[in-house]
C-alpha cells in the first residue's frame, strides 16, 4: 500500500474516532434534539412519514428549561389515555407543530392544558378536555393525515388547527405528494426516503447539528454571498419564490379538508395562526433583515401572517392570530425562548388566555 495511501486512511481513522468522541460528549452534555432519549419520542409512519411513539417517555433538558414529557397510548402529548367520551364532556383537538407539542415546557405549562384548566374553572353542566396533538415537523398537510388516521377518533367537538405562518407553506409543498399515495412513483418515494434520512441523519447526530449552524452563520457574514433567504425566510420575502403560492394554496386547502371533515364527524373548526420569534423581538426582526438584506434580499416583518390571512379568506372557518397579543407581551418579557425560538411559560399563558377570549366571543364553545 502506498506511503499516501497509508497516511489518507489514517487521517480518515482520526476523523472517525474525534467525530465520535465529540457525538458522545454532546449528546451526554449536550442535550438537543439529536439526543438519542429524544428521538426515541418518534416512530416510522406509513400515511405522515412519522409520529409519536404511544407510551413514550423521556426528560428534556437544555440550558434554558428542563421539561418532562409523556406520550400516551394514543399518540398524543398527554398522561391520560383517550377513551370513549363520556355524555358530559366537550372535547377540542389542537392539531400542529412543535409550537402546540412544545417540548420546552412541561404538560401543565402548555397552552393546551392552560386553556382546558381555564375553560373548566367557572364550572358547568359540561367538563373540557384539550387535547394536544401536536407533532414535531409537522405541517398542514401531515396534519390533515394525522386528523384522519387518528385524531378524529378522539370524538372531537372542536379542532383547532394551528398554523405555523413562518414555514408551513414550505411544508405543504413538501409533503404535499403524501396526499395523493397512489400517484407516488418508486423514484419519488426513495428521493423523499433518501432525504428524510439525510434530515433525520442530521437530527440525530449533534456534530453534524453543530456544523450545520456554523456554515450558516459564516455564509451570512460573507459579503458577496447572493443567496435568497433561506427556504423558512421565504414566506417573508417581499418577493417570494414560486413555491409558496403553491403552498399557501396546498394550505388553503388542507384546512378546507379538515373543516370538511370535522364538520361530517360533527365538530366545528377554527383556525390559529402562530407567528415566528422574530415577528414579536425587535432584536431578532433587525438581525434577520441586515442578513437578508446582505444576501441580496428584502425581509418584509408581518409577510407571512398576511399571506396565510388572505389565502384562508375564503375558508368559512374562525381565524385567531396571535401575532398581536403576543407582541404585547414581549413588552413585558420574553415570549419566545432564545435559543429553541418556541414559547415560555409566559407565551403560553397569553396564548391560552386569547383562545380562551376567542372561543366564548365566536360562540365556538357555546353550542359544544
């Protein structure tokens, strides 16, 4: 073997043992989502690609909150199974992202919980049960899949789909081929496969995380870096690309679907729209803009709200969108948590107390 070839192999034996040298020290001392406990919180999917694992359990732990989380037997966030429903309880179903299951928090600090504890304070001939069936990664068209396959067997009254505004257009034009199964040919199911894996490869390893971010933050200092925004950025692009028409349309009609439906399983629906961190953090908003604004671009703050607003127009269905609320309450401390950009205790609680606000001024709990 040659002196060169000798040398390559044994640099490449040094990469691989340092790279698992750093993989095990982060995920000891690390504690992000590419933790094994973690991902252990998910299981394969035939219809939504993936789901949360019944019965799981783990502790999630970084340096800005420590939380508990259960799975039940069902496949939602929550410590009690979902069984028959009893004649004197009303139910609501909160379908989304990782901003409903909110890892970051523990159960009783989600908005979820807070809402049902708040619907369930003033007594009456009826209890509530909120029950969260958010899913990490999650976007319109997963949960339009979600609702059929499993939470319209919860027997709900109320659905409440929530709409992530900064990258759930990017979402529905990615998974939107998951709606039409039959149309899928072999070469697209092993591209989706090969990159689900190569996402869920990334996920998994905190170096490869680690990387990720650090070739980000070197390509926004690059002063002749031309690149548009970033895929989640542009929903905010005053110039969007094509594809988010495409999946603001996908999105129209995914939440159509669900009130559709619900509506047959004699529920009524209404919609929530989330905003990102930076919508309600000065800091965050002027940031993203000189970055943006670097590469060639133009950020516009509220782009994405007013998009999914106007694409849902004509969807006979309530909207809430928080973005107001929560702007407010950045005036007092921070909604958003730093680092993860998902919601404090405190957004939380302002969250829970506008749906509670929402809900009893539309008549949507009124005739549960």
């Amino acid at each position: 073997m040659a002196r060169s070839t000798r040398r390559a192999l044994l640099l490449v034996a040094i990469a691989a043992v340092q790279f698992a040298v750093f993989e095990t020290a982060l995920r000891v001392w690390g504690h992000s989502e590419a933790a094994p406990s973690f991902q252990a919180l998910f299981i394969p999917d035939p219809r939504t690609g993936y789901r949360l694992r019944p019965n799981a359990r783990t502790r999630f732990v970084t340096s800005e909150f420590d939380a508990h989380i259960a799975i039940n037997a069902q496949g939602v966030r929550d410590d009690r199974d979902i069984g028959p429903k009893p004649p004197t309880e009303r139910r609501i179903v909160v379908l989304g992202d990782s901003l409903v299951l909110s890892v970051q928090v523990n159960q009783q600090q989600t908005f979820c919980s807070l809402l049902e504890a708040r619907l369930n304070r003033a007594g009456g001939p009826y209890t509530y049960r909120v029950i969260n069936a958010g899913v990490q990664g999650y976007g319109p068209v997963q949960e339009l899949l979600f609702f059929r396959e499993i939470a319209r067997a919860f027997e709900p009254d109320l659905v409440v789909e929530t709409i992530f505004v900064g990258n759930d257009a990017e979402e529905a034009v990615t998974s939107a081929p998951r709606l039409r199964p039959e149309e899928r040919s072999t070469t697209d199911v092993v591209s989706e496969s090969l990159v689900t894996r190569l996402r869920r490869l990334v996920r998994r390893s905190m170096v490869l995380q680690v990387l990720r971010l650090r070739a980000v933050a070197v390509t926004d200092r690059l002063p002749t870096w031309k690149a548009p925004p970033e895929p989640p950025l542009q929903s905010y692009a005053a110039n969007p690309a094509p594809r988010i028409a495409d999946g603001l349309r996908i999105s129209r009609d995914c939440v159509s679907a669900i009130a559709d439906d619900a509506s047959r399983a004699g529920a009524r629906t209404m919609v929530m729209l989330m905003p990102a961190r930076f919508q309600v953090n000065d800091e965050d908003y002027g940031n993203l803009r000189a970055a943006v604004e670097q590469s060639g671009g133009r950020l516009v703050r509220d782009a994405a709200t007013e998009r999914f607003d106007r694409a849902l127009a004509d969807v006979p269905v309530p909207r809430l969108d928080v973005l107001p609320v929560l702007r407010e309450g950045q005036r007092r401390a921070d909604v958003f948590f730093e680092h993860t950009v998902h919601l404090t205790p405190l957004g939380h609680e302002i969250v829970a107390e506008s749906m509670e606000r929402f809900l009893r001024e539309k008549g949507l709990i009124d005739g549960l």
